[in-house]
C-alpha cells in the first residue's frame, strides 16, 4: 500500500492510495481533481473509488467534475450532503481493493456524517492506516459543528483511539503547528507537545508536511485524545471526558481567533485563485 500525500488549496491534503500489486487506486478527499488526475497519470495506476470523510467544499468539492472525467468512478461517503455520491456507506461496513481492506468507521463531531476510512492489508508488515478527514488531526481536531460533545468523544476516544498505536494518521488539513501551540497551552509541562511543537516548527520553515503521524505518538500530545488525563481535566476544570473536550473545543476555538487571520483581501484572493469565490469555506 503507497498513499501519495498531496498538499492542496490553502492547507488541506489530497490522497491517492495505491494497491501496488494490481496497481488500482483509491483517491480520499477529492477537493482538486486536475491536480488528482496529474499524479495518476504519472503513478501508472487505475482510479477506481473515491472515500470522502465528509460534505464539506474542501474535502469533496472534486468529486463531480472528477466522475465526468472517469466514466463509473464509485463516490462512496456517509452523508448525503456529499456531491456526487454513488452509494452511502455504513459504520463498520468493510470494503477491499486488491490487498487492501478498508474498515469504515462513523466519526460524528465536525458533522454528523462524518466517516473516517481503517486501512490495512493482511500479512503485510507495513502499519495500517486511518484518514480522518477532518475528525482527528495531528495534535488536534476538527471543530465541533454538528452534533454533542458525546458524539465527538466517542468518535476521538472510543473509535479512533482504540485502535492499534502504530496506524498512521493521515488527516484533512495542515493544522498541526497551531494545534501544538494549542496542546502547549493546555499542558505546558508536558515534554512530548515541546518536542513535537519544535519539530513542526522546523517542518513549517522546510514548507514540509508533517503528515502521517502515528496514533501512538497522538496520544501523548493531543489533548483531544488525552481528556482523562489530570493535566487535561485541570485546563478545562471539568471530569467527565465528554465536558472536558466540550471546554477543549471552546477554548480552542477562541485560541484559533487570538491568532493572526488571514486578512480578507488575501481570502479574496486565494478563492479567486481556485474559482471557488462564489462557494462558503467551512472547516
């Protein structure tokens, strides 16, 4: 299993994933398809299937004018809401594509259709992976729009924090340097956010991404996965795990409007660049 990471728009991620035995692929997160289709010409491979995490402009904006392209391209999501979708898919329903085993699993939170997409292949030594879309970053989450702080938890904690710590996180967005400053906040002694903050840091000056992350190493500097931890409940002055990532989720949203935005000129411009001026951004 190959996953191409492929940096697009303002700071989202695009990914091919390709069985390299019968050379068929699988695109996760269409948002541009011209820049989709340039890597599979040159990879050699057969695009089959697009997994999208969820509705959201950034995430499946491509997937239309990528079905025109490639006549009985299969669209496959959780929500309606996604464009073009082929067929709806369920929690837990599992799919295969040469070696490769995709388990998918319901992430409610950021929306209520959110799905984020297990993969592995049998008797491979290689780590699985999971794409979390926007359910679970590199040392954060996406924001909570749609659905409880229940949901959120049990999608972070129950479903993707369960499974096995080699997997690698291959997430939505480049979000990962503010996310740290972030973890940084909320527990300011904790060594392993310092050496992940520094290393992103030289990651951000190398204009480098800092995609895959393993879920092993999440768990022990994202606070979104860490709300049983005394450190965490103490930030947020709250037990039960669902109200601590309730407090999280506010206080990292005000953190997020602290900093510096981009200003609206610049938006202008870079939704003008991508023909996308007339579409709402949501995240």
């Amino acid at each position: 299993m190959k996953v191409k990471v492929i940096p697009v728009l303002e700071d989202n991620y695009m990914y091919l994933v390709i069985e390299e035995r019968t050379r068929e692929a699988v695109a996760v997160d269409v948002a541009v398809p011209k820049r989709l289709l340039e890597i599979v010409g040159r990879e050699g491979v057969s695009l089959t299937t697009v997994l999208t995490t969820h509705h959201h402009w950034d995430h499946a904006r491509g997937n239309a004018e990528l079905a025109r392209l490639l006549p009985g391209l299969v669209v496959l999501g959780a929500d309606e809401r996604i464009c073009a979708l082929t067929r709806r898919l369920a929690h837990g329903e599992e799919l295969q594509f040469g070696a490769i085993h995709v388990r998918c699993l319901l992430t409610p939170g950021h929306t209520l259709g959110h799905m984020s997409y297990f993969l592995w292949e049998e008797e491979c030594p290689d780590p699985p992976a999971v794409f979390s879309g926007d359910a679970l970053s590199v040392a954060g989450c996406g924001s909570r729009l749609e659905g409880t702080a229940q949901q959120m938890y049990q999608s972070l904690v129950e479903t993707l924090g369960t499974l096995p710590p080699e997997t690698k996180v291959f997430c939505g967005h480049e979000h990962t340097l503010g996310n740290l400053e972030f973890a940084q906040k909320v527990e300011p002694y904790n060594d392993h956010v310092k050496a992940k903050l520094s290393w992103a840091k030289q990651r951000d000056e190398d204009d480098v991404p800092t995609v895959p992350a393993t879920l092993g190493e999440e768990l022990l500097y994202n606070p979104f996965l860490r709300v049983a931890e005394e450190s965490v409940r103490k930030f947020t002055g709250k037990v039960a795990p669902a109200d601590v990532l309730d407090v999280l989720c506010r206080e990292r949203a005000s953190f997020e409007r602290a900093a510096e935005p981009l200003q609206p000129q610049a938006r202008a411009l870079l939704a003008l660049q991508w023909g996308l001026l007339s579409t709402p951004r949501q995240k």
